[in-house]
C-alpha cells in the first residue's frame, strides 16, 4: 500500500482541491492509518528495481527550484537494499554536483522508474545522503555493477520513505535495441532457414537442368 507515499506528497492545498472536485474521501481511504511507517518495499518493487537501467531522480535547490536528473547504467545498476534503502554508484567525470549540493541542503528526493515495453512505472520518495569511496570504500565498491569499468567517486543511500505504482495510461511502449534484436531473434532464424532450403533446392533443380 502506498499510504505514507500519498500522506507525503498530498498537502493541505491538494486535499483541498481533492474536496472541492469529490474525490477526497477515496483518497481519505487510500491514505489509511495516519500513525502507519514508511511504506515497506518487497519482491515485487526488488524485481522491478534490478530489472531498470535508468531512473529519474527529482531534488530541489536551496533557490527552491526542482531539478530532475537522469541516472542509467547497466541493469540492476540501482540496488536495493536491506533497511527499506537504495543505493547506487557515482562515477568520476560528474563534475557539477547539481543533485549532490541539493541533497546537502535538503535531502528530500523523489524517484521515477519507467519500464516503457509494459508501461508500469514506480514512484519513490525518500531521504538521500552521499557516502564517498573515501569514508566507505566496501559499500562503494559493492554498488559498482558487475564487470562495469568505471571509476566510482561515492554511493548515493536513499531511505525510501513511500512509493505508489501508476497505471499505464499514456505510457508509449518503447524498446531498447536489444529488445528488439530478442523479438525479431525467431524470425531471423526461420528466415535463414528458408533461405538455405531455397538455396538446396535451387541447386538441385540446376543439377536436374544441366
């Protein structure tokens, strides 16, 4: 249940615009026992989460202003992690620290994880904090992706607060060119296959005709 998701992002102002259009005491039922914890992630969002190669991860500057960074790598590169928690490498070669200095100020952060082919997608709200290769090389290190050659710097932790899955509406499916390269797998193969039978039976119809 995404009950302290929608406790958190739902203010005074949206409860009331919630009244004012009717749908206020639906979502009164959604939002459940005020006294609830944080929403507790389980297989379903770990399955989903290790499957994602990139995210989108919204924080504010100390101006007030949101900024949305976009964060990807190979699969499985955002892990999750004991404690309700996720956490995820940073490479060398960031050098504007947009999000980094915005964390610093406000460690409030919020999360968009698409999966365009099934048009599902999580949102996350949580607390950030950065923990550098120097403080903790271990944890850095256990979050830099299998095999992946790259310098990590330091790990972003997020203490997930709530998340909420949306409905698929107006996702337009999309694929990767491996996704792609799978689906037409098949019909590559029978296509080679045809065409070495046609070839067989061409060369024994000209071996009938010489």
């Amino acid at each position: 249940m995404a009950q302290t998701f929608l406790r958190t992002v739902f203010t005074d102002t949206t409860r009331q615009l919630q009244a004012a259009d009717g749908s206020r005491d639906a979502y009164a039922k959604m939002e459940g026992d005020s006294a609830a914890g944080v929403d507790e992630m389980g297989e379903r969002e770990a399955d989903f989460i290790a499957a994602r190669d990139s995210f989108y991860m919204a924080s504010v500057t100390a101006d007030g202003w949101p900024y949305i960074q976009h964060r990807g790598g190979p699969a499985g590169f955002l892990k999750w992690l004991p404690g309700n928690m996720l956490g995820f490498a940073d490479y060398s070669g960031n050098r504007q620290f947009v999000s980094m200095a915005n964390i610093a100020d406000d460690n409030r952060v919020a999360l968009f994880l698409m999966d365009y082919p099934n048009r599902r997608r999580l949102k996350l709200v949580g607390r950030a904090r950065v923990v550098t290769a120097v403080d903790d090389p271990a944890l850095v290190s256990s979050l830099m992706p299998n095999g992946y050659r790259a310098l990590a710097e330091r790990a972003f932790l997020i203490d997930v607060v709530g998340f909420d899955w949306n409905c698929p509406q107006h996702i337009t499916p999309r694929f990767t060119e491996a996704e792609i390269a799978a689906a037409v797998a098949p019909l590559n193969t029978e296509l080679a296959t045809l065409r070495a039978e046609n070839e067989r039976l061409r060369a024994i119809l000209k071996d009938k005709t010489a």
